[in-house]
C-alpha cells in the first residue's frame, strides 16, 4: 500500500517531461556566493538568501574549524541533557543583547524554534492569531498547539482587529506574524500590531528570519526598524539567512525562556546546534556589529536592482527589503523563464502554487551585499530579454 500511494504522485516527472527541467533540489557544487557551480558551469545566484555575503567569509571558516578542533563535530544529544556547551551560552547571550531582550535560547533549527514555541505557550483555551502569509513553520507550530487558530487577512488591520475582537477576555492571545514576508519582501505593520495588542491584552511574536541582519540599527531586525522591539514579546530568528549558518533562537524575557526551555518539545528531544554552527553563528553576529558597511552594501544593491526592473517593466509587488518578487502571474511562464535563466547563467527561486494562487506565481529575485552593480545588470538584462520573447509585458498590459 505504501508504495502504491508514492508512485501515484508524479507531478515532479510530469513537469520534468512537459518542460524539460525541474527547478528544485538543482545541484550546487561549489561555496554559496555571488557566482556558484551547476553542472560544472559558473551561475549568478540571486535565489540565495544569505543577504549578507557572509558564507564564505573567511573569519566563519576559521571560526567553524576552531569550534570543530575544541569541541568535536557534534554534542551527541539534546540542550536538555548532555548538548549544552559553553559555546551556546555565549551565542545565546549575544543574540539577547543584539535584538534588546533579557535572555535566548538557540535551537538546532529556525524551523524547530517556531515548532516548539508557538506549540508550548498558547494552551487549550488560549489563542494562536496569524497573518494568513505567515510561514509554513509557524503554521505547522499552530497545528501542534491545543489552543484556538485565528487568521487575518494579510497585513489588513481592520481583519486582525475584527478577529481580536473575538476573543475572550482573559485568555492569552499570541499574534504571530512574520517581519519580512519571505516571498513577496513587505513588513509586518509592526506598529499597529503593537497597538492592537495593547488595546486587546495581546502579546506579539516576530519571526524574524529574513529581518536579522537587514532591517533595523546595524541589522537588529524589523521590530527595531520601526521602534517598537521592546514592545514585542518575543522575536525568532534563524542563522540560514544572514547569519551564515544553521540553528535558529527564540528571545525574550527571562521568566519566558525558563518556560520553554522545559515545555518546548523540539529542544528537548532533538539534538543541539553542532559546535561549528555555533561558532559561524556568532562569528557571523560580531562580523554584522563590525561591519555596518554590508548593509548599506546590500540596501544599496536592492534599490538599484528594484531601480532596474521596474524601468524594464517589471512589476515588484510590495516588496520593502531585499527579496524582490518579479510577479508573472503563470505557473508555467514562471518554469520557462527559471528554466531559460538558469540555461543563461542565472540562477533564480520560482514560486508557483500551490505556495501561491495561480494568478499569483512569480520569480523570487534575492540581493547580497557582495553582488557587482555589474552582475545586477547582467542578471536584469537577460530576464528581460527573456521575458519579452514569452509575451510577459503584454500580459503586464493587459493585466
């Protein structure tokens, strides 16, 4: 039975055999940076979302490899027992003092943080509220939850406020929203969110994993950029993205980190952040408050990028950060174009449904700070050759 119902699902060949290519899990052999290898062939990549350039920074490496030669490849268990090192403390109260909160907790993963936090501290009568965009990981964490799941429409007040409204007074309410949106660039409406949660005796938590590093004073995050992190409860972020690495951390007050180090599931039974990651990770953090530079750098790219492809005739959505949605609006278009990019030496993200409606499919275009205003050219250029030839303006026009 079992192999059965996996064979029946072929809609990876079925776009392979249609389009002659299939734009996920395609093979990197060589470092994340400005230009990667694909089937021994040098790529632009503008699909990565290490904003910061920091992956093949050489102080990460010696960082990592310093880490591995003290402390061995691996803790060989959970942060409950034996897989706490001093290394994680460290880390931990670095990341506390950088977003402005009294204590962290690291866990091995971003996506793990948001499994275990928003699972533990809502309970049964409580309520979990979304942006109806919010992550898929902050989703699956409501789904682990007892308490009540609410949703409002995407960055509308008004909805958010109707469904506070809703809610019984006395019980926790937890809005959960994302501060960059990952796929389209826009930000939360931090600010009238904190408003709302005064008026309804809500609590906020940011996930931040594509905010970190890019938004805000020397890259303290998105609820910083606007002003109000002191009046958000708790802020995650992830390591994947700006950090250089992989784990993720969830920060706040003290009393609060105590509780979830004993109830959040995904620490306590999964393994700790390997001792290399760490390291990256924090050597990562002091490189951003040492080099302020790279994200100019990397805002400086974004607006001349966004600059370009709108002069071509590109429409970019909302987007207010480095991730640039180039929207085409065919699931199909947007196979071909990646397809014929990538054949062109440039690498992009398509997002198609069901990630997105139909009508809403796009290329997901993502600026570092080490990108060349040279290869933003080249990369523009060719998409916009490209996307002349599949009909894409007049469908803009028409549109």
């Amino acid at each position: 039975m079992l192999e059965k119902k996996m064979a029946a699902y072929t809609r990876p060949q079925t776009v392979k055999r249609d389009l002659g290519f299939y734009p996920y899990f395609r093979t990197i052999e060589s470092e994340q940076d400005t230009v990667v290898k694909i089937a021994g062939k040098d790529v632009l990549m503008f699909g990565s979302n290490s904003y910061l350039g920091l992956t093949n920074h050489p102080k990460l490496k010696e960082a990592s490899k310093a880490a591995i030669d003290k402390y061995g490849s691996g803790c060989a268990g959970s942060r409950f027992l034996n897989g706490t090192l001093d290394l994680h403390i460290e880390l931990e109260e670095a990341l506390a003092k950088f977003v402005g909160k009294e204590e962290s907790l690291v866990f091995s993963t971003g996506y793990q943080v948001n499994l275990g936090v928003i699972s533990c501290i809502p309970g049964r009568h409580d309520y979990i509220i979304l942006d109806e965009w919010d992550h898929a990981c902050i989703i699956d964490g409501t789904r682990l939850s007892f308490a009540k799941s609410l949703k409002y429409k995407h960055n509308d007040m008004e909805s958010l406020e109707k469904i506070l409204k809703r809610t019984e007074p006395g019980k926790l309410k937890l809005i959960v929203v994302d501060g960059v949106f990952s796929m389209e660039g826009d930000l939360a409406k931090l600010p009238q969110i904190v408003e709302l949660a005064k008026k309804y005796d809500a609590n906020i938590m940011v996930d931040d994993a594509h905010g970190l590093g890019v938004m805000g004073d020397c890259g303290r995050g998105t609820a910083n950029h606007f002003g109000v992190a002191d009046q958000v409860d708790l802020i995650m972020g992830t390591f994947s993205k700006s950090l250089a690495s992989i784990g993720g951390f969830i920060a706040g007050t003290s009393n609060t980190m105590n509780y979830i180090k004993h109830h959040a599931r995904s620490l306590i039974f999964s393994a700790s952040i390997a001792p290399a990651n760490a390291a990256s990770a924090l050597a990562a953090l002091r490189l951003i408050e040492q080099e302020p530079e790279r994200i100019a750098k990397v805002w400086e790219n974004t607006n001349f990028a966004k600059k370009l492809l709108v002069e071509a005739g590109f429409d970019t959505g909302h987007s207010e950060t480095p991730i640039i949605p180039i929207m085409i609006r065919d699931d199909n278009k947007t196979f071909i174009l990646t397809k014929s990019l990538l054949e062109q030496g440039v690498f992009v993200n398509p997002v198609i449904s069901p990630a997105v409606p139909s009508t809403s499919s796009l290329i997901r275009f993502s600026l570092m700070s080490t990108h060349t205003k040279e290869q933003i050219s080249t990369a523009v250029e060719k998409m916009y050759q490209i996307s002349k030839k599949l009909g894409l303006f007049e469908q803009v026009d028409a549109v």
